[in-house]
C-alpha cells in the first residue's frame, strides 16, 4: 500500500506520522491506528498497510514524540530487561488524557485537511494503551469520533475518576472491545463494568474476550496468536464499515 511520512503539529511540538492509503485515488475514509506500548515501529507500518488495503486512509503518529529521537524498544526483552522496561513505562505513563485529545484534534484536522480523506468524522483503533487512547479520544473527542475499536487494552476500567469508562456519556462513536481471556488488566468483572456504562449511555458497542493472552493482535508481541489476530481484523473491518461515512 502506498504511504507517505509526514508531521503534524500539535500543541506540545511536532509529531512524525505516516499515512497509509490503498492503491487507486480516493478519497477514503480516515482513520488513526494507535500503537502499544512498544511505540512505532515495523510491525505497525506493516498493520497500518493492512488496514489502509480495507479502503482507509491510515494515519499511524509517533505518539512519543514528546520524548524527541527515542531509542526503540526490542519487544523481545521490554518487559523482561529492568532498565528497558523501567524506561517503557514511564514512557506510557508520560502521555495524559489531555494529551490523548490534543494530539487527536491535531490529527483529525490532518486528515481533514488531506485530499486522499473523506468525511469529517474518523475511525480509531487501538492496541494494548493504545486500546485505551482509543476509547479516551471516543469520549473526550466525541464529535470526531464515528467508530472506536479497542485491542488487548487494559485500564479500561479503574478507581480513577478519569477512567475511561467513565466517558461512556460523551462517547457517539460505535465501539468495540476485545478482551484477551487472559489478561489481568481488562477482567470479566471490568467487562461487565464497561458494557453497563456504555449500555446505560445508549451507545453502540461490543465488549467480548478472545481466547487468547494480552498482545495477541500485534505480530511482534510474544503472546501474538494469529487466529485471534485474524479475528480481529474482520472486526476491525466490520467495525468501519458500518460505522464511517461510505
């Protein structure tokens, strides 16, 4: 799929994106595809390809950006390596909810602004924290927002009061979310939470579990399974599809 690198300038600086279109002359659809944990890197150039050959226009931001030319993670030892994994979260956690929403208005006014995107309402979709920046930027977003899908995320549900199912009540978007079956951040109990909150709010969603551990649609994640991956990605096309301006 073609694609192209690109900034977009937000509030705090200037964040490095590409843009991945299906072959042919649009316009399409636009959608942003946020990363987990590990950043960007080849695996998500390769997802975002994917996603665009589904007739999206794909924008995949560097949402560590603020952290300048930052040493890529090797997802084979992240989480394992003490110094590495000490630096990866505290990475994640440098990136707030009203940082999420910034950078999310700067990006849909990207898209907007380019001739291969349609519409003025855009897809996210999300893995691991980026599941979660998904259904922030649902609901602190809500006007942009036409269809959110949440991967393997987890801090869905906290005592926090700025936790994300807490929005449900701004969210317009249709929503999915996919659990893994095993993962301690997103439990069944935090399942249920999350499907009350957004039933009571009367908004279009999905919450389920696949059979598989946290990770499992990224390929460069040790737990990736790759029929859960592919389970994904026809929910993730079904999602858009029915949810964006044809």
């Amino acid at each position: 799929m073609p694609s192209i690198s690109a900034t977009v300038s937000t509030a705090d600086g200037t964040c490095p994106v590409t843009l991945h279109t299906p072959n042919g002359t649009g316009p399409w659809t636009g959608v942003v595809m946020y990363v987990d944990a590990g950043g960007v890197r080849d695996t998500f150039q390769e997802m975002a390809a994917r996603l665009a050959g589904f007739g999206h226009a794909v924008l995949l931001p560097d949402v560590y950006y603020r952290h300048g030319d930052w040493e890529p993670f090797d997802m084979t030892t992240a989480f394992t390596d003490p110094k590495q994994r000490k630096r990866l979260f505290r990475m994640i956690s440098s990136i707030t909810p009203d940082m999420m929403a910034a950078d999310a208005t700067a990006f849909f006014d990207f898209l907007a602004g380019r001739p291969e995107v349609k519409g003025d309402t855009f897809g996210v979709c999300g893995y691991c924290m980026g599941g979660r920046t998904s259904v922030i930027v649902a609901g602190r977003v809500p006007d942009r927002v036409g269809a959110a899908g949440s991967f393997h995320a987890g801090g869905l549900v906290t005592d926090d009061p700025a936790s994300p199912h807490l929005l449900a009540d701004r969210i317009k978007a249709t929503v999915y979310v996919a659990g893994a079956s095993k993962d301690r951040g997103f439990t069944t109990e935090d399942a249920e939470t999350l499907d009350k909150a957004l039933t009571a709010a009367n908004v279009s969603h999905t919450v389920e579990f696949y059979p598989a551990e946290h990770g499992f649609a990224v390929p460069d994640n040790a737990p990736y399974d790759e029929e859960a991956a592919e389970r994904h990605w026809i929910a993730l096309q079904e999602l858009f599809e029915s949810a964006l301006p044809n």
